[in-house]
C-alpha cells in the first residue's frame, strides 16, 4: 500500500522524512501542500498535525506527523532496506542524540533567524534574537564539529536518523550563518550529505522554490 507523505518541496522537515523515504525504497507518493492546486492534501494534512506543522503520513489507516516518529514508523516498515536507527541500543541513542540536537539546536534557531525575516510572520525584525540564534549556531557547530569523524556519517559509520536530519539542518544553516573553516569536518560532512542521491533529489525537488526563502546563497548547492 502506498504511503501519502504530506509536505512542501522548501521545507527542511518534509526533507528530512522524505530522505528517508528515498533511502528505505519505500513506496509512497509526494503530496504537496503548496498554492490553491492542493487543498485537499493541505485538509489532509491538518487532519493528522494538530498544528498543521509539516510533514505527515498517511499509511491505509494508520497516520503520523512528527518527522522523528514517522522516519521510525517507515524504518520498521522496510526492514529489508538499511536501517536508518541501529538495532544496537548504545548506537540508537547516539543517533536519537544526534537527531534531535540537529532538530533543536541547529533547525530551531535557523527557523528563527527566517522568522525574523519573513515580513508576513515578523512585521518588525528582533535583531537580538536573531543575534542570539545565530550565536547558538556558531557555538552547536563547535560542538558538533568535535563529535564527528572525518569520513563518517552524522551518528556513526552508517548512514542514519541523524543524518536525515543534519542533510536539511546544515544545508539551511550554512545559508543563514555559514559553516567556519575552523568546522572542516562538519563543512565535509554537508558535502557529503548533498551528494548523496536522496538528499540530492529533495534539493532539486526545492530548487523552484528557493525564491521564497529570504536569506542564503541560491546560486550554489
Ligand atoms: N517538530 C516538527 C517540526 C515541523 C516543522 O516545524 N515544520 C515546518 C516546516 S519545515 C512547518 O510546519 N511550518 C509551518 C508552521 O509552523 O505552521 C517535525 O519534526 O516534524
């Protein structure tokens, strides 16, 4: 049975559930919450996130929103493909760690600083709570930049949750507050990331929409 995922091409969450989607092979169907063309899949959306917050699935009659839960939701759907969280304890923590310091220390200050740039959401820009995201950056990519390994992925030698959280994080927050040399390793692994073929493909996917997002560098990546 195919999978309706719910989301839009720019955003960094649809990204990180559809990356793994891509990765376990999984069957599903992209239905995109963008302009008037897609009510039905926006009445679709609010139905399953009480926010309406983006992504969510729709499996038969099964429904889950939460990018980390339906990654898990999926991983145990497709247990042929690779598993995204490891079966080992220790190493699934690790990842789950990782998942969720890109989620809230790397994605969570980058939506803010757009925030702040969004006239629609923020009429008159807070620039100290955009200096503060942005020093909350710089300091989770010192951080992180101590935590991985030169040829590694985000949460061990295998490609995994983390990383599909860190491909969209780092893609994004390199554009709002760029990676520092002195990250080499962190600077390799969003390379690393953007080359590979699932992570590629939401980037394209976005590519039409890059106009909507108020800062960064659209000519390159
Ligand atoms: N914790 C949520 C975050 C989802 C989220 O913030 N999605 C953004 C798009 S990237 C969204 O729904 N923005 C619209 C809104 O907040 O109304 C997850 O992991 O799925």
């Amino acid at each position: 049975m195919t999978i309706d995922y719910f989301g839009h091409p720019l955003s960094s969450y649809t990204w990180k559930g559809e990356i793994a989607l891509i990765e376990k092979r999984a069957d599903y169907r992209f239905c995109s919450i963008d302009g008037d063309a897609n009510a039905e899949n926006v009445a679709a959306l609010q139905a399953i996130s009480p926010l309406g917050k983006f992504p969510a699935l729709r499996h038969g009659t099964v429904q889950h929103f939460e990018s980390s839960i339906l990654i898990e939701y999926v991983d145990r759907l497709y247990p042929d493909a690779p598993a995204l969280i490891p079966a080992d304890a220790a190493a699934a923590l690790r990842v789950r760690l990782l998942d969720r310091v890109y989620d809230n220390y790397v994605m969570a200050p980058v939506q803010a600083i757009v925030a702040e740039h969004l006239p629609f959401l923020t009429p008159e820009p807070d620039a100290a709570r955009i200096e503060r995201s942005r020093a909350m950056l710089r300091s989770i990519y010192g951080w992180l930049e101590q935590q991985i390994a030169a040829d590694g992925w985000s949460g061990g030698a295998d490609f995994s949750l983390a990383d599909c959280a860190a491909a969209p994080a780092l893609f994004y927050a390199d554009w709002v507050e760029p990676l520092p040399d002195s990250a080499p390793k962190l600077r390799a692994l969003r390379a690393r990331l953007l080359a590979r073929a699932s992570v590629a493909h939401v980037v394209e996917q976005a590519r039409p929409y890059r106009h909507l997002f108020p800062l960064g560098a659209p000519d390159r990546d």
